[in-house]
C-alpha cells in the first residue's frame, strides 16, 4: 500500500532533445538514440529546427539528461559538404536547455543549435 502510494506521488519526467540547423547547408545526422535503439539517420534542412529524440518516465533518472547517455559517443554531424561537426554534442552546456516544472510533470528541452562557424 505504502509503495502505492509512493508510486502515484512520483512526477513524469519529459525529455526533448533537438537540432537547430542555423547553418548554410543541410546537416545530415548519422547515429543511434541508444534509450530506444533505434537509428537517428535524417538530413535537417538549412532554418530547420527537428526533434531527434525524446523519451519520458515516471520520477527522475538524472543520468539520462546526459547526450552521451542518449546518443553514446558515435553520433556523426555533417553538413552537406561532408564538414563534420566541431561542437562536441556530448557536453551538456553545448545545448540550449529549457525546464518547464509543475506539480505532475516536468519538461525538459534540450537543442543543440548549429551554425557554419561550428564546422
């Protein structure tokens, strides 16, 4: 009963992670959202902003609001002229980061913003 209650009192954590091409050329995305195994393959057009992954649980595990705990260590970000990424998308402070926090649920948005200067 004590579980149960327990249980109903935890809060639903919402995570969004997206990319924000601010660049001159499409970026082409090549990796895994390891949480759902599942391919991130997908191009990103030029002023497109694109969700890439997201997931939610009841409670907070702090250790999936990492990018390297989302994608691992092998995403490739490339533009359309084949310039990989310099922005090292696995530090947290390299995405912009919004939290949305009521009573029942909390929202978490996480955007990696691209621009030409990080290739």
């Amino acid at each position: 009963m004590v579980s149960l209650f327990l249980t109903s009192c935890e809060k639903e954590t919402f995570i969004d992670y997206y990319i924000d091409n601010q660049s001159s050329f499409p970026v082409i995305i090549d990796g895994t959202d390891i949480i759902h195994s599942t391919s991130l393959d997908q191009i990103i057009a030029v002023n497109e902003q694109r969700r890439i992954a997201n997931w939610s649980k009841r409670g907070i595990q702090t250790d999936l609001f990492e990018p390297a705990t989302m994608f691992g260590n092998d995403m490739v970000i490339a533009n359309a002229n084949g310039d990989t990424l310099r922005k090292d998308y696995k530090v947290l402070s390299n995405w912009q980061s919004s939290v949305d926090d009521q009573r029942k649920t909390a929202s978490h948005e996480y955007i990696l913003i691209i621009t030409d200067a990080d290739f």
